[in-house]
C-alpha cells in the first residue's frame, strides 16, 4: 500500500525515507516472507553474499 501511495503522490517509489516513515507511521515492516523460491541468485565472489532474484535483470544476465 504505501508503494502505491507513493507512486500516486511522486510517480515512483523507492524504499527510502519516505517509505521507512509510513512503515513506523503503520507500525508494520518493509520485510516480509518469500512467497515463492527465487529462480536466480547473485553470488559475491569477495564475500559470499548471496541475494535472491526473481527476474532475469541485466545484472542476473551480465554479472560482472
């Protein structure tokens, strides 16, 4: 909900200050359950991190 009020008032949205306000506002979190498996995942070579991605992105296609 607040993605959309976003995109009403400012044509984008982001997870910035005015997102993390309304979610202390709404006493609720940005984070929420996977409601599917990712079909990619980016893996850092430096560290090992690894983020989950839904979306064949140019940087899931061209990693480096």
């Amino acid at each position: 909900m607040i993605h959309i009020w976003q995109y009403h008032e400012f044509g984008d949205t982001d997870h910035g200050a005015t997102f993390t306000r309304w979610t202390h506002t709404l006493d609720t979190t940005q984070h929420r359950e996977r409601f599917t498996a990712p079909n990619w995942r980016l893996v850092f070579q430096d560290c090992g991190g690894r983020i989950p991605r839904y979306r064949r992105s140019k940087t899931v296609r061209n990693p480096k």
